[in-house]
C-alpha cells in the first residue's frame, strides 16, 4: 500500500518504521523539511519528502501532527481525492494545543479534525502512548499483544485502517462512527491503557463523557509533576498505570 505520514513525532518514527518494515511504500514530511529526518526512521525503505509530495499518488495519508496543526494540514489535503483515506493520530490537549472553543463546547475531536479537512477520516493510533507504542508491538497472533480502538464512518476507511493497525503491531477493534470516537480520547478507560483485544469493548463502553476532561488533565498535572514539565513523555509501564488507576 502507498502511505504518506506527514509528521515525525513520537507516533510518527513508529509508523514509519513499523510500516515499512511490514512491506508499504512509505514517503514521510515533517514540518522542517527532508533533511531534518533521522536516517534510523528510514532504514526500512521509507523515502523523506516534502509535506506537499507526501500526498501525492498515495492510497493512506496519516497525519501525526499535533491537533493544533491540522488547520494548516487542511491547505495541504484540499485536492486529494475523496477515495484516500485519511487517518488522525491526534488528541486534543488544551496547555499544548491552545483553547479550541468547539471542542470545549462538546464536540467530538474527531469529528473537528473531518471538519477542518474537509474530507472523511478514519481515528487511530491516539489511545496508546507512545513508549508503548515503540517497544510493546508485536507480530500478529502473539500472545500478549496491545490493542487498539479504530473509529471510522466510511467501510472502506475502517477497513484499510485495522490493516495498518495490525501491520504496525497491534491488535485493532472497530470502536464505531467518528461520532462515538470520544470513547477513545484522552481522560477515557481505553486511552493509554495498554489493554487487550477482549478488553477493549468494555472499556469503551464504560466511557463516561462529562468526566473525560478532567480525567484528562488530572493526568496531565500528575505526569507534569512527576517529569518536571508538560511535554516529556513517561515510561510505558507508569503511564498505563496512572491512566488505569484515574479510570478507577
């Protein structure tokens, strides 16, 4: 399959390289151009180009881009076709991302995201923390593996997405339509919980709304406390604890 990622970030690198390895032809951008790319992120054959080629004559784009970013993303998406399937690996965090009124108002990320883009997504990758995203994947059918929720309104982009999802070492589960996504956001029994297949639907099925953002940023608070500052990311095993014992 021929992906384009754009961004570089934390789930970004293990896209890349999960990806690639599992036999995609990958092209990533990052925001600061091609050269800024860390060679270890390409060793599987994925090629670095500009945002703007990253697009061009792929079947997936996948944005790994902080929240805040996807309006200026929303230049570059304007003319790919409508049967491409666009995937979002964002969350929504107010201290990084700025005051987004029509999220704080109730609506759902996802369904923001579709809105800024103009175009039908599919929601994955956002409910694992990135240290386990990095070192806990494993191949299909071993025992043990982490799973992940997959929102989509389109077959076709839940389809392809599970695909990808399996490939880059996790299990997937069909989680619904982007309207019911706010099971898998921050503050939510299944983000960053590091759970099963079989426990998945359970988690998301115990989501309760109104509580998400304080959840949120309770473990925001806790992980800035811990680390010293808001942006470094903890050890897998710690930030799947904390997330666990918040939904408690």
């Amino acid at each position: 399959m021929k992906i384009g990622i754009l961004g570089t970030g934390h789930i970004g690198k293990t896209l890349v390289r999960t990806l690639s390895a599992a036999g995609h032809d990958l092209k990533v951008a990052n925001s600061r151009g091609p050269g800024s790319i860390d060679a270890d992120i390409l060793m599987n054959g994925a090629r670095a180009v500009t945002a703007e080629e990253a697009i061009v004559d792929v079947d997936v784009v996948i944005l790994s881009i902080p929240l805040n970013r996807i309006p200026d993303a929303a230049k570059l998406l304007a003319a790919i076709p409508d049967e491409t399937v666009v995937i979002d690996t964002s969350n929504y965090y107010p201290h990084r991302d700025g005051r987004i009124d029509a999220i704080e108002a109730g609506q759902v990320e996802s369904l923001w995201v579709a809105e800024q883009i103009g175009h039908p997504i599919a929601k994955a990758w956002n409910a694992i923390g990135a240290a386990s995203f990095a070192d806990k994947g494993k191949p299909t059918g071993e025992p043990g593996r982490i799973a992940i929720p997959v929102a989509a309104d389109r077959d076709t982009d839940r389809e392809v997405t599970m695909r990808l999802v399996e490939d880059s070492g996790l299990d997937a589960v069909a989680a619904g339509s982007l309207a019911d996504s706010w099971r898998q956001q921050p503050g939510s029994p299944v983000y960053c919980t590091d759970l099963s297949r079989d426990e998945i639907p359970a988690a998301l099925a115990a989501a309760e709304r109104g509580r998400l953002p304080k959840r949120r940023d309770l473990a925001v608070a806790v992980i800035t406390e811990r680390m010293g500052d808001g942006t470094t990311n903890p050890d897998a095993d710690y930030l799947s604890r904390l997330n666990r014992a918040i939904n408690q």
